[in-house]
C-alpha cells in the first residue's frame, strides 16, 4: 500500500489518485545504489533520509503527523484572473492571492518607475515591473493550487 503525500491516507496499488483528497498520486522512483527521487521536486538522495534536503517533502521514512488532513498552502483562487488584475492594476493579482505585501511592493515599484517617465528609463522600469506583476501573479497562483508555499516577497531566482 502506498500513502497519499497531500493528506496521509492509505491508497491502493495502482490508484493515480487518492480517494480522500483527490490529490495525484506519486510513487517514488528508488534505484539499486542505495538514493532515492523526492516525489515532489525529483532530487536524488539517499535512501535513509527522512526529508528532502531540496524542497523539505517528507519521505516514507519520516514518521506521519497525527492530523494530515488539511494541505497547508492548497489554494483554488484562479491564475487567470491573478494575471488579469495585475494586468489592470499593477500588483492586484497579487493582492487578490493574499500576498499583501508582494502587491504593495509591485505598485510602489510601478509609481517609482511613473515618476521616472520624465526620463527614459522610466518607461522600460515601469514595462519589466508590469510584466513582472503579470508572471509573478499567475506564476504563484499556480503554485498555491499545487499545494506549493509561496512567499510574500519578490522572487527573481525562477524567471530565466
């Protein structure tokens, strides 16, 4: 039998999807020379670790939590429209996600680069800091619905 990673269960062999949460089932993957993959980012390590060193996802060998029943950070608000807002108003998808702070951050940074329009610099900071709301706004909406920890600061290490 296999657990459920979301909310600890017991699944059938074989099931793609766990019949309490509905979350996707993911097997790990173990080689003969003693490592393991993590099943939620794939990074290889040994066998006898209790927790991902890359991503901290509890392994088969970490001990279970007493509740499990309730992801810490699933979300169901919409990409699209996060994107959407931050469209129209820069930083309100970010707001409407709940990362306040990160919203604040991004209109602050968009007055800034409007006064700057007196120069040319200006349009280009105000161009990347819209563009950036957009991404960022769908990008974290999407990582909130996988159940993924978002951060309320600005995060440039995934965007290349």
């Amino acid at each position: 039998m296999v657990n459920c990673q979301n909310c600890g269960m017991e699944v059938e062999e074989g099931a793609r999807f766990c019949k309490n949460c509905g979350s996707e089932i993911v097997v790990e993957r173990e080689e003969g020379t003693g490592t393991r993959f993590c099943s939620n980012c794939g990074f290889e390590m040994p066998k006898s670790i209790r927790f991902c060193p890359e991503c901290g996802t509890a392994t088969s060998n970490a001990p279970q939590a007493a509740n499990v029943n309730t992801p810490a950070f699933r979300s169901d608000k919409s990409p699209i429209l996060a994107a959407i807002l931050s469209f129209f108003i820069i930083g309100l998808g970010q707001v409407y996600l709940g990362l306040v702070k990160k919203g604040i951050i991004l209109f602050v940074l968009a007055i800034i680069s409007g006064v700057l329009m007196l120069f040319i610099i200006g349009w280009i900071t105000w161009l990347l800091v819209w563009v950036y709301a957009i991404y960022d706004g769908y990008n974290s909406a999407e990582k909130m619905r996988n159940g993924i920890e978002v951060e309320d600061t600005l995060d440039f290490s995934n965007l290349f």
